[in-house]
C-alpha cells in the first residue's frame, strides 16, 4: 500500500477542524470511507507532528498485514469445509441407500408373509373339507354331506381321492404300529388271530396263520407254522407273555428266510440246467450243488450251509473237486466269496459269466 498524507490548508497550526487524507491501494484499512477518500478525525493535538503520521501508517499496515492473512487462510478453511460437506453428503447418501434396501426387503418379506398365509388359508380349508368328506366315509352315510360338498367346492372329486389317501395311509399307519402283522379279533375279544406274509425279492410268497389266546394268559392255541420252524422255544425265548411283538418278529425272521431259500433253490433249478442239485432238506439250510468246470471238464461239488436260519444267504461254502489244488486257486476263493455275498441263482450267473461253470 501506497500512504499519501497531506495537511489541508484550512486552518491555522492550532489544528482547528484540520481533516487528513489517505490515498491508498489495496486492502480496506479500517478508516471510515467518504467518496472513495478515506477519512479520519486527527488526533486533538496542536500540531500535526511528524510521528503522528508514522504512528498512523503503522497502523494501516499491520491492519493489512491481518487481512492479507486472513485472505491467504481463507482458500484453505473454504477446501475443508468443502470437502467436508461432500463427505457428510456422501454418507448421508450411503444411509439413505441403505434405509432404502432395508425397506425393501421387509416389503419383500412382509410380502412372502401374505403369500404364506394365504397359502395356510387354503391348506385349512381343504383340510377342513378332507375331514368331512373322511367322517362321511367312516360313516358310510354321506349323501347330504357330499352334496354339500359338489356345491361348495369345484374339485370335489379330487377332494374325495385325498381323502381316500389319508385313510388309506391312517390304516397303513395303524397297519405299521402293530408290525405289519393282519390281526383279527376272536372269541369276542378272548383270543387274536395273526397273519405273517412271506416274500423274496418283492414277490409274496406264502402266509402262515396263529391263533393265540389273550386270557387268562398269552399262549398259542394252533396255527401252521412248519414243524421245523422252533415255534415253542421262540415263544421262550422272547417271552411272548410280556411283549408279543417281538415274539411275532423274530418268528417273521425265521418264516421269510425259509421262504427266501426255498424261492432260490426254485430258481436254480429253473434258470440253471446245467448246475444239478444233489442234496437239500427241508429246511433249505443245507444245498449241495454240483458244477462242470467247462475246460477241464472236472466236476466241482459245493456245499452252501445256511446256520443261520433268520439269513437268506450260507454262512459256509465248501468245495471239493478231484483237482486237488481247483478250490485253493484264485478264481475259486473269488467263487466263494460270491456265494457268500449274493443270492445263490444271481451268483451263479455270475460265475458262468467268468467262465468258472459251464
């Protein structure tokens, strides 16, 4: 800044009503301002003194020096405020979105909600109908009811398939809790009759029949269980007077394994010409079977031993051939591990597959 002061001529040296004049580039210096020409009262001394006019000037200049100052700081506070404006705005955004998504998805939920319910709505009422139309099943006196029911509802007829259905499975339910066993009351009440059904490989085969007193005590009155099942010392041994359930098992185990050996040895002699059946009992617990080696044309005898009468499948395999050293071959161990693993029909088709039997 450029200071220019003059002393107007007006007025003697006593310095009555002298004004002082500052020209001045730049910055305002805080004097007060009349037409471009700041002035400013003199101070009340007499004389206008040489240090009275540096005294002045230095005042305007550290008067700039502030406001340069104050120019230079401002740049920089304006960036920061900026910049944290932009950051506020940022995450004021970033919470929007997210309040934004979160609204979504309650909606969404609040919508899966609606659908589920009505969807329950729907499965209560068809429940309800289910439950009619079983009562007038149970009944057998259903006219009115399933007249009701054709006006009320457009799928009657499909309505009465699921109801048959569930009645259908209650009775196979019922039918499960009690083993699976067909039972029918006696005597009014006094005795049971029990049917056990035997299959293998799901082809029903035969059904054997009890007849058991309830009262005074649980016993068995007759049926046609094969003689060498062990009827009396199952009925022992699993005490049938506390639980008849498992009584009824164990005699379930037995009687479908005997069928289940016996539908084999049916079907060997029927697919399997070639092998011939020497030995069986009764029981088929005991088969011996005679193979032809097809190379060598040497016979090889098998014994299959079924000790244990609750499995289909023997517990020992024994051969004997006039090659001494045939049944400890490799192929030949393999063989009897087959039998003892697979049905003996399956493993024979597997055997004349390899190549062992002709």
């Amino acid at each position: 800044m450029v200071c220019e002061r003059k002393q107007c001529a007006s007025g003697d040296r006593t310095g009555t009503t002298a004004l002082s004049r500052v020209t001045f580039t730049g910055q305002h210096c805080g004097y007060p301002e009349v037409g471009g020409v700041v002035t400013q009262q003199p101070p009340k001394s007499k004389t206008c003194k040489r240090s009275g006019c540096l005294h002045r000037i230095k005042y305007v200049q550290k008067n700039k020096e502030k406001d340069s100052g104050n120019m230079e700081g401002a740049p920089a506070k304006g960036v920061l405020s900026h910049l944290s404006l932009l950051e506020v705005k940022a995450r004021s955004r970033k919470t929007q979105l997210q309040q934004h998504s979160h609204v979504m998805e309650l909606k969404a939920k609040v919508e899966a909600l609606k659908t589920q319910r009505e969807q329950l709505k729907a499965q209560i009422q068809t429940h309800q109908d289910l439950q009619k139309l079983r009562l007038a099943m149970d009944k057998q006196c259903a006219d009115e009811e399933e007249e009701n029911m054709e006006e009320e509802s457009e799928n009657s007829k499909l309505l009465r398939l699921m109801a048959r259905h569930t009645q259908l499975k209650d009775l196979l339910h019922a039918h499960h809790l009690i083993g699976g066993y067909d039972i029918i009351k006696t005597r009014k009440g006094k005795g049971a009759c029990v049917s056990i059904a035997t299959a293998y490989e799901d082809v029903f085969l035969d059904t054997f029949n009890l007849e058991i007193d309830l009262k005074p005590t649980v016993k068995i009155s007759r049926h046609n269980i094969p003689p060498f099942i062990p009827l009396n010392n199952l009925a022992e041994q699993n005490n049938m007077q506390t639980d008849l359930r498992v009584f009824l098992d164990t005699l379930s185990k037995h009687l479908n394994a005997f069928a289940g050996r016996k539908q084999q040895l049916k079907l060997v002699k029927e697919k399997h010409k070639s092998v011939e059946v020497m030995e069986s009992n009764v029981l088929c617990s005991l088969l011996v079977l005679l193979f032809t080696v097809p190379r060598e044309k040497t016979a090889v005898l098998c014994t299959l031993d079924y000790t244990d009468h609750t499995r289909c499948l023997p517990t020992r395999v024994h051969l004997e051939s006039e090659d001494k050293q045939l049944p400890d071959s490799p192929q030949w161990k393999k063989n009897c591990t087959l039998l003892m693993e697979t049905p003996v029909h399956k493993a024979l088709i597997t055997m004349k597959k390899m190549g062992s039997i002709a």
